[in-house]
C-alpha cells in the first residue's frame, strides 16, 4: 500500500496531535475524461526565475518536485522576503523540514524556522495551461506540514497542478505587540507572518508555474481546518488581490482578533518566559532571541494560543472576512464553502480528562462532588477513553455507561458541529450571496452507520473534522487509522461518493461551476425529484440562495451500495444555534449541562 496523505493536527485544550496514514484508493469508475491525450512526456528538469530545479517521477504517472522556495530563510517577525537564485541543478527530490511547531510529546520542537518551501506534482505530459490547485495545509495554525498531502492522486485524476505549500506557524506565524509596532513597515508591523507566507508563495506561484504547465489566471486557494480559515482571510486580504481566481474553504472560520486582543497574548506569554515586565523597545529582541520551545510550550502552561489572524488593517482588514464581504471590499471569487456534520467529535474524544477535571474539581461547571457517570466521573473512565472503544478494547457502555451519557455526548457534538457550521458556511455563504453570485456550500453526511460492523465509529467520530479530507484527495483510509473503511474493508457506496466529491471539485477549479467542464469521472448531471440521483448520475450542484426555502446546501451522503447525493433549504443562524443551545441545556441533567460550553467554541 502508498503511502498517500497523513494529517496532523496539535491538540492542547482546544487541538490535539492526531496523525494517520491514508492511502491511495482506485475507482473502477476513473476513466480520465481529463487527461491529456497524445501528448509527449515532458522532462522532470524545470527552469524557474531563480533557477533550474530537477524533480522526478511519482506514483500515478505524475511528475513531482519537492522542497522549492518560494522565499528565503526567514527572519523572526518580519515579512519573507523572494528566494534567492541559485547555480547549477538543485534537486527537488526529498521534503523539507516542516516548520517549527511542538512535537507530539509537547516536550521539545520539530522542524526549523527554514520552512518556507513547496511541492508541486502535475500530470506526465506536456499539457499547458492547466488549471492551479494551491493547497493550504490545517492543524490550528500552530502544526501541520506539506509533507501530510501527496498531490498525485488529484493531479493525475484531475489533470491539474497541485502545490502544496508550507507558512509559519504559532508566534512565529501570528504574535504582535506594541513593542513591534515602529510604523516603518505596515507588513512587519502587522504581526500575520504566516499570512504573508502564504500571499509570497502565491505571488511565486504567479511568477513560476507556467514553468510547470500551470495557468497563472487560473488558481483556486484550498485548505481545510486552520487552512480553510486562511482561505476566508485571503478573500478579506488587498495584498491578495487578483493572485486567486477561485476559492475552497473545508471546515473554515472567520475568528479575527482584534490588535488590542493579540497584543493580550504577546504580554501573556512575555510574562510566562519573565519578562513581564520588560519595556516595549525591548520586547522585539527578547522574542527574537527567545529559544523555540520556550515560546511554543507556553502554549500547554498558559493555554494561550497563537492560531488566529489579527486585523491589522494592511494585511488583513480590521474584523476580518465577515466586515470586509458585508461592505462588499473583498477579493469575489467563485467560492465552495463546506463542513462536516458532526465536527466536534474529532475533539471531543480528547476532552473527557478535562470534562473529568471540571466536573470533579470546578464548580463553575458542574458540582464540585463526584457523580457515578462514566462521562465525567473522574476514577472512571473518561471520553479519552473511547478511543479503546475503537481498537476493540474496551465496549462503548463501559465508558459511557447510562443513556444518560450518550445523550450528553450526542448533545456536545450537536452544539459545537452547529456552531462550525454556521461559522463556516453557512453565515459567511449568506454574506457573500448578497456580492456575488457563484458561492457553493456542501455538508459531509457520511458516517458509516450504514455499516453495523462500524456502529461505534459512527457513534464516537461520525463525519467528523477532517473526514472529508480522504473523500476529496481520493484516498482509501479514513483520517482515523482506519476505523471506518480501508483497504479491504470498504463499500461501493463509499467509493461512489469521494468519486462524485472529486468530480465536483475537478469541474469547479476549471470552470468555477462544480457542474461544468471536465472532471475525472463520467457522470451525468441531471436533477431529480427531491434532488437525488441514481448510480452514474450526479445532482445539479445549485448555488447558494439566501431565499428561505431555496435550495442552500448539497449533502454528501451513501449507503453500502451507492452514493446519496441531493440538496437542502436548511439554514443555521445565529438564532437557531442560540435555540438549539438552550433546548439541548434544559434537557440535560442539571450537574452536567455546563458541558454544553465546552465545545461552544468562538469560531466567530
């Protein structure tokens, strides 16, 4: 088995570290209605304005480079600056190092503060004007790496150029203070390193990838998680104007600080490594001359979190992407805006130590005696646990031992599943609408129940963060070790589904319709009655409408057998979260319906 995408993600109060292997899936169904036909190979030696790079040959007949620069080694806290040219031949045959983050130990650092690389793969031909996938990576802005995404599977299927790019990460990505601040240089004041890492390897990309058979005027931003996020501040970017032309933001928010709100964090952390009290004319060399993991490990000892852009007004408008599309001052790009149903459960697992903690010890949260459930009773086990759970160790009812406490569990998962939604699609899809007329929305439905071999997986994860990802980069493992489907323990449903989900995206990153143009399957777009379509059909894939009752959201669903596919009028809104909140708080149990407030997170 290939190797082909592994996800990182750090968790620590709010993330954690969760890394999987995927790999490659072949759909019987593939016919490469996309490819190039009768086209000479092309040669793995590619001349870009800095210099001549020599890649290699990948997995699905893909050409691949690895470890590019799109700038130079950067310097702590400043903007990057363009890659310097090189003599000779330099090999793009191995990766980089990612860059700097905390291990999975949280005990010391991988990477290096030398990471402003990225890799491209393209089909093996000579075919020009291809359109740009430029992937931004996810793991909360503070981990996560290029190295997790191969690109071959969707350049081959799809016929494109695949980048996949890194930026930096935590304070060395995101972190700004007074002290900083010196009004000679608005990029380097504005405190959005990672950001401007990523507006660099566009402007590369622009520059660069025709050398690759890349069209500059045709490149669609993508990211999940952290990178979706990212996606959705580069529509609120000036800097970004006109280096993207379409735009895919998997699992986004639009959480903007406010500077007076980063400069808190800054001070924090000051604090935490002594120096509090340091004046601000002092504070850029302390940081500057601050060993890594010393600024990274205050995140686990202060819990303060350097993953959110700051509306700095150059970089990044003041309050971020929902201000900047109300006024109608963004970059309008033909957009896919999407999530998963049930989000939180990626998390949730992780935070039965804390709910235990909470429950056991805090009254604010619940009582301040222990209560026999296995949800928060702290000499119990905990929702850490449900992870043995999953590997057969353990069964579901002893760890969450009442009905009681699945309907607890079940009843988080809603609350906070909701809240990403709405502050992921379904808010920012209704503020664009009034803008533009090319904005699409999707939901992951799938969960496996289907299988009643895989009933915990779909009670502990369901479609949770991050299960789309397998669905769209074509992969034949679920981004949980295999727990829902793998080699030899998969459906055709299934299978039919990410081909559908592929197809869709390969249309809309040349055409900005997900219904138009050339995609890596052939299917036949029709709509149906309710909006569904049998095998070898695919449902129309409707725009956006902020009418009530019109149709919003495609539904990415399948049984054992075929995909589900079909469109909803449903809309979340800030009043229906607030309802469902209180609905879900007054029928809990009185000791535990604060637990409700955990996963309510400030995704806005």
């Amino acid at each position: 088995m290939m190797k082909f995408f592994k996800r990182s993600k750090w968790f620590c109060q709010t993330q954690f570290l969760l890394s999987v292997s995927l790999a490659v899936i072949v759909f019987a169904g593939f016919n490469g209605v996309c490819s190039a036909k009768g086209h000479d190979k092309i040669s793995t030696s590619v001349s870009t304005l800095n210099g001549e790079i020599e890649g290699y040959i990948d997995a699905n007949d893909t050409l691949a480079w690895k470890a590019i620069p799109y700038a130079i080694p950067p310097a702590r806290f400043e903007p990057p600056k363009d890659p310097a040219n090189w003599e000779g031949i330099r090999e793009a045959k191995t990766d980089c190092e990612k860059c700097t983050q905390l291990n999975s130990a949280r005990n010391g650092i991988d990477g290096s503060e030398d990471c402003l690389y990225l890799n491209i793969w393209r089909p093996n031909t000579n075919e020009k004007n291809l359109p740009v996938f430029f992937w931004i990576h996810g793991g909360g802005n503070n981990a996560g790496t290029m190295q997790d995404f191969n690109g071959a599977q969707i350049a081959a299927r799809s016929n494109v150029v695949f980048v996949a790019i890194q930026y930096r990460l935590g304070p060395l990505g995101w972190l700004t203070h007074p002290g900083m601040r010196n009004g000679d240089d608005p990029l380097k004041d504005s405190g959005n390193y990672g950001l401007l890492d990523i507006i660099k390897a566009l402007e590369w990309v622009q520059k660069n990838i025709g050398a690759f058979g890349g069209k500059a005027q045709n490149v669609t931003i993508a990211g999940e998680s952290a990178g979706g996020r990212n996606v959705l501040s580069l529509l609120a970017s000036p800097l970004a104007s006109g280096l993207f032309h379409k735009a895919i933001s998997q699992s986004g928010s639009t959480h903007t600080l406010t500077m007076a709100q980063a400069d808190a964090k800054t001070a924090a952390t000051l604090t935490a490594i002594g120096f509090g009290d340091a004046p601000d004319d002092e504070v850029l060399q302390i940081l500057k001359t601050t060993d890594a993991y010393a600024l990274f490990s205050t995140h686990i000892t202060t819990g303060v979190d350097f993953s959110h852009p700051q509306g700095d007004g150059t970089v990044l408008l003041e309050g971020g992407p929902i201000p900047a599309i109300q006024s109608g001052n963004y970059n309008k790009v033909p957009i896919i805006l999407g999530s998963n149903k049930d989000e939180m459960k990626y998390f949730m697992p992780h935070y039965g130590p804390a709910l235990q903690w909470a429950f056991y010890m805090n009254p604010e949260y619940g009582v301040s005696v222990p209560v026999p459930s296995g949800a928060y009773y702290r000499t119990s086990y905990s929702w850490l646990n449900l992870l043995d759970v999953l590997t057969g160790t353990l069964a579901l009812d002893d760890v969450l031992t009442t009905q009681a406490d699945k309907i607890l569990y079940e009843a988080c998962a809603q609350t906070g599943s909701l809240k990403w939604r709405f502050a992921g699609v379904d808010n920012v899809a209704r503020a664009l609408k009034e803008h533009q007329s090319k904005v699409y929305a999707y939901q992951l439905q799938w969960d496996g129940a289907d299988d009643i071999t895989r009933n915990s997986y779909s009670f502990i994860y369901g479609a949770a963060h991050a299960t789309d990802l397998s669905f769209f980069f074509g992969a034949d493992a679920d981004v949980f070790g295999g727990a829902a489907f793998g080699p030899g323990y998969d459906t055709p449903g299934r299978q039919q589904l990410s081909a559908a989900m592929m197809d869709y995206v390969a249309k809309f990153v040349r055409s900005g319709n997900p219904n138009k143009g050339c995609g890596p399957f052939k299917w036949r777009h029709t709509s149906h009655k309710k909006g569904k379509a049998s095998h070898g059909d695919l449902p129309v894939w409707k725009k956006w409408s902020n009418e009530e009752g019109k149709p919003k959201t495609i539904v990415f669903d399948a049984n054992m057998a075929d995909k589900d596919i079909y469109m909803i009028s449903e809309e979340v809104t800030a009043q229906s979260l607030e309802s469902n909140l209180w609905n879900q708080y007054f029928t809990l149990p009185p000791e535990v319906a604060n637990a409700l407030f955990f996963f309510d997170w400030d995704l806005l």
